[in-house]
C-alpha cells in the first residue's frame, strides 16, 4: 500500500514456547519455500547450536533466540558478508534498548565490558554459484542472570541486565533489532556490503591496533589495516607482510 514503509524481515514472525534450535527450524521451513524475511523467535531452545558445534545456553524467558531466512541474489563466497549485518544491526538494537556500550569483536560476537552478550550463526544452503537461502541465527543474552551460565563456558559471557542493572523489554528487543536487520539488508541489496563493513569496521575499532592472531598451531602479531570484502581480517605483521585472517581467535594487544 502506498505510504507505508516495506518490510521485508520480520513480514512473518512465528513464536514458539520453546523448540530445539530456531536455526533448525528456519532452515527446514526454507527448504520447503518458506518466504524471505519469515522469521523464527523462540522463548527457549533445548539444543541451541552455538559455532564450531558448541551449544549456545537457552534458558527460557530470558533472551531472544531468533533465525531469519534470507534468499541474497548472491553466490556463495559472498554469503559471509551477511555476518556484518547481524553484527552491525545487534550493536544498534543494543544501544537502542540500553544504556550500554556494544564492542564488536571479529569475527562476529558482541561483547559488553569482554564479555559475549550475543553470539550469530548463519547457515546456508547453496549450489555452485548461487546461494538458495542463508538462515541467520541471532542469540542475545538480555536478561539472564550471572548463576545461569554455570562454569563451562569457553568464554566468559554476561547479559545486558547484568551489564547495565536494567531488565530488557524482550519484545521490544526483538522489534528494534528486526527493524535494524530490515534496514542493514535493503541497504545490503541496493549498495552492497561495503557501508556496513565500513560501519562494523568504525564500531569495531579495531583497525590500527595491534593484535595476536592464533589460527590452530599458529599465533602471530600485528597490526590489523581493516577487513577485505568477505570479511577477512587484514593483518600487516611487523616483516611488511600482509596475512588474510580467514578464522581464528584475535585478541587486543594495545
Ligand atoms: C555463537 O557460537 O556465537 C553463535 C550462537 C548463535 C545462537 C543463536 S540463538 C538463535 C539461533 N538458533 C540457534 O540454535 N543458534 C542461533
């Protein structure tokens, strides 16, 4: 209808009580022809996939576990780039809903005070040359209290209510962060990745401070001189030499 705005996120939104994994559940309605920018949000999840096969804890009630199916008229090697938009669009909804100050580190966690408050996982389903669907997973931890996370964590994690003292509005989370997500992609398919790889980049803070990079049996340092369009990090070591960091852990070392 003329005047009112397109949305193409969050056009259909199915909430459960609770269900595995929301990722599992969008990526099966999609194989069926489930619509672009349906989304899936569940009040708990009881095998929430985390990345690298990790489990990412779902208590209920307390934080937004959600997957939104996108089909990008893109191939494959480029579907990564939706990983800045998730980063990009969970940093604004956090600052919109709170009064803490997001960090982002590479390649995709929202840290609050360096802890994880948000973890992403995108999952794909492509051919050769061109992508059919990309389910993008999205956990925020809002309201979680510092006794649910138990002592197995990898890394240490905290909630936005643990961070700021103040209880998030899960609904309106959810509302702010898919209105972000649906701008971010319009943006994405008319102009492509590169303003908001720029904004993660001014967000991340990250370029021109040093790092140490471990990628398996390897660690090395340098300074990072930003992230090549598919989401590399550029690594200039102190020989000259430029390292493309495909994945590893990366950490602040000034
Ligand atoms: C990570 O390991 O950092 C990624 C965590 C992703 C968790 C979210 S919660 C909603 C969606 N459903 C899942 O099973 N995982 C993602």
């Amino acid at each position: 209808m003329a005047g009112l705005p397109a949305r193409r996120i969050g056009g259909s939104v199915i909430c459960l009580k609770e269900t595995e994994s929301t990722n599992a559940v969008a990526f099966k309605l999609a194989e069926e022809g489930g619509v672009e920018g349906t989304v899936v949000i569940a009040d708990a999840q009881s095998a929430g996939k985390g990345r690298l096969g990790r489990v990412w804890l779902s208590p209920p009630g307390v934080n937004l576990y959600c997957s939104v199916i996108l089909r990008p008229p893109i191939s494959p090697v480029a579907a990564c780039q939706l990983t800045f938009l998730s980063v990009v669009a969970v940093a604004r909804a956090v600052e919109a809903c709170t009064t803490v100050t997001p960090q982002i580190k590479w390649p995709n966690d929202i840290l609050v005070s360096g802890k994880k408050v948000a973890g992403l996982l995108n999952e794909m389903n492509a051919e050769t040359e061109k992508v059919n669907f990309v389910v993008l997973g999205i956990g925020v931890n809002l309201n979680m209290r510092a006794d649910q996370f138990g002592t197995t964590l990898r890394h240490p994690a905290t909630s936005l209510f643990e961070a700021g003292g103040v209880e998030v509005n899960r609904v309106q989370f959810a509302r702010t962060l898919l209105a972000e997500l649906d701008r971010l992609y319009e943006v994405f398919l008319k102009e492509g990745e590169a303003p908001i790889r720029s904004e993660w980049l001014e967000r991340s803070r990250i370029c021109g401070r040093g790092v140490k990079v471990s990628c398996g049996e390897r660690e090395f340092s340098g300074v990072v001189e930003g992230l090549d369009a598919f989401g590399a990090l550029l690594v200039r070591l102190s020989d000259g030499k430029l390292e493309t960091v495909l994945s590893g852990d990366v950490s602040l070392i000034n």
